[in-house]
C-alpha cells in the first residue's frame, strides 16, 4: 500500500473536484497483514507487480 501522500496526490490528478479523501477515509481500513501479498505501487513499477502477482500464483 502506498504512503497516504502517495495516494492523496493520485485523487487530486484523478479526481480534480470531488471525491478528496477517499484514500485517508480508508487507508486505516486496510491492513496489510491480512493479505497474502502486499504491492508499493509508489515503490514498484506496473510490471515488476505483475511479475509478484504471477509468481504468487505459482506457488
């Protein structure tokens, strides 16, 4: 999961009059440590995820 800075700058690229805070309203939520497989997307490239995905199928 992304730093909560990370995401509030893709809801405003996304969502330029609306729809501020959904990231911060569920970023609490969420805890990582009840998924199997948890991505950065601010640290990871679209294919590098891919490639943790499939391997993480495979096993």
């Amino acid at each position: 999961m992304p730093p909560l800075a990370v995401l509030g700058s893709r809801e405003a690229e996304r969502f330029p009059e609306k729809f501020r805070g959904l990231g911060r309203g569920h970023y609490d939520i969420c805890d990582a440590e009840q998924f199997d497989l948890v991505l950065d997307s601010s640290k990871l490239e679209p294919s590098e995820r891919a490639q943790r995905v499939a391997g993480a199928l495979k096993a």
